[in-house]
C-alpha cells in the first residue's frame, strides 16, 4: 500500500499555519502518513494561488482543507481513504 502524504501550505509568522502544522502533527501520531510542508514564499506562483487561503491542506494531491484546519475533517478524510483502499 502506498504511502498517504498531506501537504501543508504554509508562510512563516502564520498562527493559523502553526495550528495547522500542530493538528496534522498530533494526527500523525494516530494515522500513517508523510506530511510535506511547502512555504509559498518560495515561488511567486504558490504565493499567487494560495497567498489567501493558507494554510492549505492537501492529502494526496486533493484539497483536503484551507484557513482554520478542523482536525476531526482531516481524520474524515484520511479515514475514508483508507476505507476505499480495503474495499
């Protein structure tokens, strides 16, 4: 089985980023999954597409969440995955 990977969207001096960061953290300890995080000030483009909306949660390349990051979505999210890889 291939490894889920959440990608976080972030910008440094964000609290909503670090919350993000803290709940996708304290997820990982119950989910297996590899969390990438990606600073948008580091391209122009990131910071034109998401310069707004961070932090940005994505989950296998799929929009998963953006701003306030709601921890019992995300494990929604990572459960139903998970459900459609076992059936």
């Amino acid at each position: 089985m291939e490894q889920t990977t959440i990608t976080l969207y972030t910008r440094k001096s964000c609290p909503l980023c670090d919350k993000a960061k803290d709940t996708l953290l304290e997820l990982n300890r119950d989910w297996d999954f590899t969390l990438q995080e990606i600073d948008i000030e580091s391209s122009d483009d990131l910071t034109e597409q998401y310069g707004l909306m961070i932090p940005v949660v994505y989950i296998d390349g799929v929009e998963a969440g953006f701003g306030v990051i709601n921890k019992f979505d995300i494990r929604n999210r990572l459960h139903e995955k998970k459900a459609n890889l076992n059936s």
